[in-house]
C-alpha cells in the first residue's frame, strides 16, 4: 500500500480548489466507501470483472507513462529539464534494468531494479548531478506526527469525487491482487483476500487521514516487480515496511534518498509502469478479444485517456462535474467500462 498515483490528478484538483483539510475530510469518507466495497465485495465482483478490472487496470498504467517521462526528462520543475544529460542516465539506467531483468538469473534477475538504481545513482555522482543539501539541512529524528495537523474539513463535491476514486482503487486493487496471486502464487486469489485487502486500504486511508498521510492504495508498479522476480515472501514486504518507517523516524534517511536524480527513477520505473499496462492487458484478454470486449476495452480507454489530454474539454461544465469527471482517465474509464460490460449482449462475436 501507498500513496496512489491514481488519486493524484484529484488531489491536485482538490487542493487547488478547495485546500487540504477538504482533501483529508474527503478521504475519510473515502476510507468509508472503500470498507464497504470491501463488505459486499462478493456481490460486486459480479459487476466488477475480469475485463472492468483489466481495463481499469490497463488505463491506469497508460496514465502512469507521462510520470515515467517526466522523470526521465529530469522531473518536473528542473532548471534542466529535457537535457541529454538526464535522457542519457535515463536510459542509461533502463538498458542496466533490462540487461539484468532478461538476461540474467535468480537473484541478478530479482534485483534488476535496485542495480539499475544502485549503477544509474553511482554515474551521477561521477556526472556531478546528485546533491547532498538535503541531508545536511534534515533533523536527525522526527518523533510521532501531529494528529489533525492539517485540520479536517468536509465539501459534499469534493465526498463524492473522493468517494468515486476509492471505488476505482478498489477496482485497482482487485486487478492487482489478481495479478499479484496468478504472477507471483500461480493460482486464482481466494474472495477472503479480495476481501480484507479493500478493507484494510479502507481502515488505513482513515488514519492516514488523521494523520495527514494521503489517500493509499495497491502500488501497480509493485505488481509488476513480484510478476518479474516471483518475490511474495511476507518478510521481505515487512523489510520493505521497516525501512519506510526509518524514513518517516530519521529524516536525514529520507533525505538521502531524495538524493536519487529523478531521472534514474524514470528509467528503472519506465519498465516497471509498461508492465502495469500489460497487467491490464493479460487480464482481458483471458475473456478473449472478441466484439463485445474490444468495445468495452477500446471505447473505456479511448474516453479516459482522452479526455485527460484534452484540456478544458468540460469547460463549459459545473465545477463539481469537471472535478469528478475531468481530472483522473480511470473514473471515466470505470464507468464506461461498467456499463459498457452490463448493456451490451453477451453473445456479440
């Protein structure tokens, strides 16, 4: 679990508009809607299948792929932004991942990623591009956060968009807990699974509202590294758990891993986001690609992603709909998706 890329469009919308104690208040009421999906998940999955979900899954990493290449230009906001400089570290790093994700095995196969990071930091540092003021200006402990810090305020507009984007992430989560289960288990995932992982992002997004943390959900990047290094073990998750902790403990260590360029995380992500788009892919094409698919994926699709790269295409719109409609592909591609697989015949070839 983590901060969703997904919820990200929104949040920047809602803040935007609103502020943050709104967006805390929205997500707590999120968390609600999410523990519910959770609640009635059987009866739900009979709307939420596998080719809603492989689509909502699909759109997702589609969306996530200007991320990828904005980091590798450099990240947003660098004075160097688009330089050959960050493009050739970009895929500097990309070829080591790939190198070592293909044509190696076992335990160079699993940790491609992290050699990929681990070569790309080391060449810039030779390159001059890695900074270490961070560190030097961050405290040594940062105890317990403050509750309500932001403070928490509640806007029926902003409820139901946040509302709308946690029944997405739990579309996201049941694509990737059936990812997860098939790519890294080799079998089906069991309903109680489904079941208690909706409710616990749901029980997490609560506090994490109390606290001042963002909206979470399943991390589809992660999803494709457990399908490419076959890596479930509970341990290594509860490693991975640790050492977030330290980073919220002791933020000279956080500090020093903000020192990693952008640019080095696009190019060992990039793969990363291309396999969560395959994920979605996988997922529909298990019900086959006949009429009746094609249209539910290709117009789902083609109306989420497209909306978004089209500005002010809802600019004659009401505010409150250009909020839940404008701002992520996923909400529209959800819907499009759903009613789509609930209206046209079944028996279309």
């Amino acid at each position: 679990m983590g901060a969703s890329f997904a919820h990200v469009p929104l949040l920047i919308a809602l803040g935007a508009q609103f502020g943050m104690p709104t967006i805390l208040g929205a997500q707590l009421a999120g968390g609600f809607v999410a523990i519910l999906v959770g609640l009635f998940y059987n009866k739900l999955s009979k709307i939420f299948t596998p080719l809603v979900t492989g689509t909502v899954v699909f759109t997702i990493g589609l969306s996530l792929y200007p991320t990828a290449i904005t980091y590798m230009a450099g990240g947003s906001g660098a004075p160097d932004f688009g330089s050959v400089k960050n493009w050739a570290l970009a895929i500097f790093t990309l070829v080591i991942v790939t190198f070592f994700n293909y044509f190696t095995k076992e335990i160079c196969k699993m940790a491609s990623i992290l050699i990929g990071i681990v070569c790309g930091y080391l060449a810039a540092l030779a390159l001059g591009m890695v900074s270490f003021e961070s560190i030097g200006e961050a405290s040594w402990f940062q105890f317990t956060p403050t509750p309500l810090y932001f403070g928490m305020k509640f806007d029926i507009t902003a409820i139901i968009s946040m509302a709308i984007m946690f029944v997405v992430g739990s579309l996201e989560i049941m694509g990737d807990f059936t990812s997860t289960a098939g790519g890294g288990l080799n079998r089906p995932v069991q309903s109680e699974e489904m079941s208690g992982g909706i409710i616990g992002n749901g029980i997490i997004s609560i506090i994490g509202s109390l606290f001042g943390g963002l909206p979470t959900a399943t991390f589809s990047q992660n999803v494709g590294i457990v399908i490419m290094t076959k890596v479930v073990n509970r341990v290594v998750l509860g490693l991975a758990a640790v050492i977030i902790v330290l980073a919220g403990l002791i933020p000279k260590f956080s500090a020093l891993l903000t020192t990693v360029p952008s640019c080095v995380l696009g190019g060992a992500t990039v793969s990363v986001f291309a396999m969560i788009a395959m994920t979605g892919i996988k997922l529909v094409v298990k019900g086959g690609l006949n009429t009746r698919n094609t249209a539910v994926v290709g117009l789902s699709v083609a109306l989420g992603i497209g909306v978004i790269q089209v500005a002010d295409c809802f600019a004659q719109f009401p505010e409150w709909a250009k909020t839940i409609f404008g701002t992520s592909p996923v909400v529209i591609a959800t819907f499009t998706a759903v009613t789509l697989n609930l209206l046209l015949p079944k028996d279309l070839d």
